[in-house]
C-alpha cells in the first residue's frame, strides 16, 4: 500500500512551509496568502492526494462516473463539426465504461469539481492552465500539447499518418488538418511530417483549393468534404486502444498514481 501524503510532502512539493499549507487548507482569512500560493499549495494537496479531513479524503477518492471535457470555441463550422463526432464517440465510450460525459461552457474557466477528471480536448495551452488554476480535480490534455509533467498528455503519434502514406505507393501526397487552438500540437505535426507537405484548413474556402490531391488526414469533416474532388485516406484520431489509454490515464490521475510518462503517443 502507499504511503499516504504527509503536510510536510505537501509543503516540500509546493516549496512552502508547513504553517503555509496548514493555513490554505482550513482556509484561514486572518493570514495573507497570496492567491498564487493558494492555488499551488491546492493543485499539489490534490495530486498527492493529501487531506488533513481523513472522512473527506475517503469521500474523495470514491468516483462519481462522472466525467466532464471541455473543447475549444473555434468559430468554425468546420471545427465544431469534428468537435461533436467527437464528443459522440467518448460519449459511447464512457458510456460503455459507466461514466457519463458533461460537456463544459467553453467560454469560461470557472471551477468545476462535480467530475471525477476533466478532459481537455485540442484547447491551447493558456486555457488548459487557466482552467488548471481554477479546478482541483485531474486535467487529461487530449489531441493538444501542454508539455508540462504534471499532466498526462495524450496525442496521436505523427507515425500513425506516415503510415497511411503507403496507400499512395509513391504517388504524391499532402497531409491536412484542421487547424488547432493548440499551436504546439500543429508545430508536432510540421516537425514529424514536414512544414512543405503539410496544410491546415480553417474554412471551406481553404477546402475548395485543394483539389485532384493524394490527402492524408486524421479529421472525419475533411474526409467527407475532400472526397468529393480528392483521393483521400483517412487515419481515425481516436481509435478504440487511444480511449482505453485515455480511461486508464484518467483512473491513474484520479487514483493520484504516480505519473512517470505524461508524454503518450498512440499509433
């Protein structure tokens, strides 16, 4: 069995004192804490698991199968197109694990703690630490870079395309996406797939530019929209073993495990 969070491991983490945390987790007011302090002294008391209410900590560590995600507010029609096929694959995943799915407002960064975890899907990095200062319970970044190693991070690997690339032989080809909130994970694609053989696409206007093409792409909107006047191969983004890395990785933040690898790439 592990060792259960000691006050002290909380303030080591948070490099804080011992009086510090005491004072943020009974919620003192007669003592100046900046809010800054506050919120990491909470994130780390939250990943190590630590309560000073043992009661309340028992309470917390049972699941609510309840399981929220946020998606990012593109404004395009295009994007939110793939946001919902999206949305309706997870929801009949988690539905088969019996854990619902409540999709969050966008537009705000407010905490939400009715959720066993939250999943933070394609948004950028600014809003998945915005929404990180806010809420103490796990953050899983799905389909976006955050590259920070408290959170597990769960991309498709850029191998999973390059082997797609076989269904041309040696004919020509591009790769296209749709364009991400989340730079990082586009500047992953240039990197791994070539920036001279690769487009992102934002509107239909950009779609209708390509045309007679060898396509490439890991998004089930442009598929269907290419096809039309394309030879398109399409890569599915989330395929059945990349929900069970997710659902595993979300049991693992809720269950405060170790994280030893935050950096997946499934193919």
């Amino acid at each position: 069995m592990a060792k259960k969070a000691t006050i002290k491991d909380v303030a080591k983490a948070a490099e804080v004192s011992v009086a510090t945390v005491s004072y943020v987790m009974n919620n003192r007011t007669d003592i100046k804490i900046t809010e800054e302090t506050k919120k990491k002294v909470l994130q780390v008391a939250n990943l190590l698991n630590y309560s000073p209410n043992q009661a309340a900590k028992a309470l917390a560590t049972q699941y609510k199968n309840m399981i929220a995600i946020i998606m990012p507010e593109t404004g395009s029609v295009l994007s939110e197109a793939e946001n919902m096929h999206t949305l309706k694959m997870l929801t009949h995943f988690f539905h088969k694990e019996h854990f619902d799915l409540l999709l969050l407002d966008p537009s705000t960064c407010e905490r939400y703690d009715r959720a066993d975890a939250i999943i933070c899907y394609n948004i950028s990095t600014t809003q998945f630490h915005a929404l990180g200062d806010n809420n103490f319970v796990p953050l899983i970044a799905l389909d976006c870079f955050v590259n920070d190693p408290l959170f597990f991070q769960i991309n498709s690997s850029s191998e999973l395309y390059r082997k797609a690339s076989e269904a041309f032989e040696s004919e020509p080809f591009r790769y296209v996406f749709l364009q991400s909130p989340n730079k990082e994970r586009m500047q992953y694609l240039k990197n791994d797939l070539g920036s001279d053989n690769i487009t992102f696409i934002s509107s239909l206007s950009d779609c209708e530019k390509i045309k007679n093409s060898n396509i490439i792409t890991g998004d089930i909107v442009l598929s269907r929209i290419l096809g039309h006047t394309n030879n398109v191969c399409y890569v599915d983004g989330l395929f059945e073993s990349k929900e069970n890395v997710l659902l595993s990785c979300i049991k693992d933040a809720i269950n405060r495990v170790k994280i030893t690898e935050h950096n997946i790439l499934t193919s």
